[in-house]
C-alpha cells in the first residue's frame, strides 16, 4: 500500500512534534510548513493525500490559503485546523469545500479520524458493503431455490437491484460478477415461474398481481380526487433501477406515500403494455372492441397513437366522466419544454396524463449509434445516463412545477428492457414480426428451451394474426437471430437494450405515489 503523504500548514508547527510523531509510528508521511506561502510552494513540488492547514498565521492567513490550494487542486482535501468558533469562519472555509474542520486544541485522536474519514472512507465503506452482500448472498441463493409466488419474485427483483446499485461504486469487480451470475440465474428461474404461471393470471378466482391492463382501475382511480390535482407520468420503458436512482431527485420536491411493483403483460412492448394501461384492456380485448384504434404487429402504421382514445373509452367505462383531465405525449425536447413552460395552465384539471419518451429512444440510440453504445455499455452506465438525462429534462421542470402548485405526483412505466447477450436462432416466413425479444407468426421454428410459447395466443388474451399464429417470448438475456447473416445481426444486437420479452427487468416496473412537500 502507498504511504500516505501529509502536508501539516502551521505557524507553530514544533508545538506539533508530538502529533507528527504518533502519525509517522502509523506509517502516515507528514511534510511540515510554517506559513501559508511555504506550503502553496510545497504543493506544486510534491503531491499530497490530504492538507492540515491552520487557521490563523502571520502572511497569509488559512482561508487566504486555502483559497490558493483549491485554486491549485480543487480535489485535494483540506482539514481546517483553528482556535475560532466564529460563525463566519467556519462558513467561510465551508463554503471552500473544506474536508472537515477541528478546533484547538487538537488531540493525535482526533487527527487520526479525520484521515480514517477523508482518505480511507471510500475504502472502509466498499469493505464493509463487501462483507454485508458476502451475507446477503447466501440468502438470495436460498430464496432463489424456495421462491414460488410473485410477492416474492418482486422482493428478491428489488434486493438483487438494492445490492446492484449498493456495489457499484467499490472497487470488487469479483463481487460485481458474482452479483451479475446471481441476477442471471434469477432471470432463467423467473423464466420458469412464468412459464408456469402466467396464463393462469388471468383465470378467475387465481390470486394474480396487478398488471397493465389492471393499473388504472386498481391503482391509480383510487387516488384521483376532485380535492387535489393528480399529474400521472408514464415514463417509457423505465426499469426498476432507473427509478431507485431517479428517486433521489423527486425526493428534493415529493414526500413518497406508496411504492409498489407491478407487472407489464406480455409482450413487454409499448404496443401492448402501454395500451393495455390506457384501455384498461388486454390485446386480444382491445382488437375486439375497438378495431378502429388496435394494430397489429404486421399493420402498417403506429401503433400507439390512440392512447388518448383508449384512456377516454376506459374513464367513461369506470363512471368517472365527472373527472377534468388532459392528456399530453411527449416525443421530443421542444414538447417537452412548451409544455414545462405552460404547466401553470394545467392546475384546473382533476388528472393530468403525461407521457414522456425518452428512455426508449435510448435504447434504440444505444442499437443505431457507437458514441451511446460507448455511454451506456452496461447497466451501470445506462443508469447513469437516464439519470443525466433526468436531471436536465423538461420532465424534471414539470415535477418541480406540480409540487410548486400542489399536485399529487404518480410515477410509473409501460415496460422496463433487458441488456441482451445471447443470440436463440430462430425461423419464420416474411409475415413474422420484427421484434427481438417476442415473435409472433405462422410456422416458427425456434429452440424450445429458449422461449415461453403460446401455440393458441387466446391463452395469453393476445390477437391472433391468422389462424396458424403463436406468439414465443425470449427468456432471461437471449434475442432472437435469423440464420441468414446470422454473424453480422448478432454483433450488431448483441449488448443492446431490447424489450419485448420475459425478464425482471421487462416485467417487474415500477408505480409510485407522491405529495408535494
């Protein structure tokens, strides 16, 4: 390990003999100055860890000093040493980034925790969040071999994310990876669960959980009153961990009341989920009684552009015309900003329906273009990206505007998406759908263990095309190839962001109520 270096800043630096000696016996390296001049000099000959630099000296006094240091090396930490407890003084040096500020008379002590606290925190917290998943790890192992409801599926989903984002900033790339093998071998048994479980969901009198097609009626009517506006903001394509890390920033503005998880239907697209969420509906529905606005996969056109119908026909079908309320899609940065600028106007309406695409044109950037490919080139990066992105979005002007006016905020997604790795072969005639994680067609030939399959697509309350369709749903991290050209489409899709499938990640998403602060 390499020593570390101290430079010690003080007009009476022999009265500190004792000090520097206790650090020296304790393998810290200590550089003695007697002025503030000295030690501006010391720092741009020799590099340090960490600067004690007392307050009052003749010359140059601490601030004046400690102004000069930050000017030098912004980054480096410096600890105020003084005699004062003046208001100003500490806010002052404060207000300099200081480290961490000690009144006199110091003992080696309290020295010796302040180095523990600037220069070996990062190092004590990665070891102990370390030892704490080393724990945790042997119980999500045995909670992977007894999980058997979709309550549980969704506490584990939530602890392995916990443990995700908990880790991702210590320096253990071999606990990284034992995390990721935990998260995939999660994947292939929630692949199983689902296989078994989901058509039964829909069967009556089956405990199942709440689902896109459920959303509005179960969970968000109940909390729309004429007493308070509602905003609803549908993100796209936000997984559970994008949420935990936006969560920080709306908890500046929002108080949260509820957080729940919930599951996207199958496929895990926006053609299907986010309808089904508008319509209250599932496909198979939705093409039955309103043909006019249902498209399928092989329909020319888009294919969610009657979502504000949809929502129209369900709030009239819950007796809820009573209501005031708006829909709003956001599909670029300049609707973003016009409605962020007019969101005063929006204070009358009972419900305010937003949504905000971003993250899936992301995801597709992510497929289409090398500089996003390099800036989202795992999980932890993606995160970081959307949470960029988040902190300098209309959407966030919106958020900070509701609570300015009182809104009620609910947050929530269609989908979630998958980080794909594995290429599963696959075969269909031209009429098959496009999609990499869910096919739908006549006479598919793909690898059995690979995919859930729905050979009669009523079972999963999906449209049929023609009379011969099935759907098959990519399990865990796999994406669908065709044999021609079969190596330039895998390197192409291969680590790109695809949604459509079975996974956590695609299935288990987020809904969240707030109140203004």
């Amino acid at each position: 390990m390499n020593t570390i270096q101290i430079l010690w800043v003080d007009d009476e630096i022999d009265l500190l003999k004792p000090h520097i000696l206790f650090l020296e016996q304790r393998n810290y390296k200590v550089t003695t100055c007697m002025s503030g001049t000295e030690a501006i000099d010391a720092i741009d000959e020799k590099s340090f860890d960490i600067v004690f630099l007392d307050e009052n000296m003749p010359g140059l006094t601490g601030l004046e000093t400690l102004n000069e240091i930050k000017e030098k090396q912004d980054n480096l930490p410096v600890v105020m040493i003084t005699k004062s407890e003046e208001e100003y003084i500490m806010e002052e040096a404060i207000g300099n980034k200081i480290a961490d500020y000690l009144i006199k008379p110091v003992n080696p002590n309290q020295i010796l925790l302040s180095l523990k606290k600037n220069l070996d925190h990062s190092r004590l917290v990665s070891e102990k969040m370390t030892s704490n998943y080393q724990q945790e790890f042997r119980k999500i192992a045995m909670d992977l071999s007894m999980v058997n409801s979709y309550e549980e599926w969704v506490n584990l989903y939530q602890k392995l994310i916990y443990w995700e984002i908990q880790l991702e900033d210590i320096e253990d790339a071999g606990m990284f990876e034992i995390l990721e093998s935990q998260k995939n071998e999660a994947n292939i048994q929630f692949g199983k669960f689902i296989e078994k479980n989901y058509a039964s969901w829909f069967k009556p009198n089956t405990e199942s959980p709440i689902m896109s097609h459920m959303l509005f009626k179960e969970k968000i009517t109940p909390e729309i009153s004429k007493e308070q506006p509602t905003v609803l903001i549908v993100i796209d394509n936000l997984r559970y961990d994008q949420w935990k890390v936006f969560e920080p920033v709306i908890n500046n503005y929002y108080k949260k009341t509820k957080e729940e998880a919930f599951f996207s239907i199958l496929p895990t697209a926006t053609q299907y989920a986010r309808n089904a969420i508008f319509s209250g509906l599932m496909p198979s529905e939705m093409e039955k009684l309103f043909p006019e606005y249902w498209k399928n996969d092989t329909d020319d056109g888009g294919k969610n552009m009657h979502e504000a119908e949809f929502l129209d026909a369900q709030i009239k079908r819950l007796g809820l015309t009573h209501l005031n309320y708006d829909y709003h899609k956001i599909t670029n940065l300049k609707n973003g900003k016009k409605l962020a600028d007019n969101f005063k106007s929006l204070k009358n309406n009972d419900l305010t329906v937003i949504v905000y695409n971003f993250v899936d044109m992301l995801s597709h950037a992510k497929t289409e273009m090398e500089v996003v490919k390099e800036l989202a080139s795992n999980d932890k990066a993606y995160r970081s990206l959307t949470l960029s992105w988040f902190k300098n979005s209309p959407l966030l002007e919106m958020i900070q505007q509701a609570q300015y006016l009182g809104f009620k905020l609910i947050l929530t997604t269609d989908h979630g998406t998958i980080n794909v790795k594995n290429p599963s072969k696959v075969i269909g005639d031209r009429d098959t759908s496009l999609n990499l994680r869910y096919k739908t067609g006549r006479s598919l030939t793909y690898e059995d263990k690979d995919v859930l399959v729905f050979k009669n697509p009523k079972e999963a309350h999906l449209p049929s095309i023609n009379m011969s369709s099935s759907y098959i749903f990519a399990k865990s991290d796999l994406f669908f190839a065709y044999p021609n050209n079969y190596n330039h489409y895998v390197s192409y899709f291969r680590n790109t962001y695809q949604h459509g499938g079975v996974s956590l990640e695609e299935m288990i998403i987020p809904f969240v109520v707030f109140n203004p602060k």
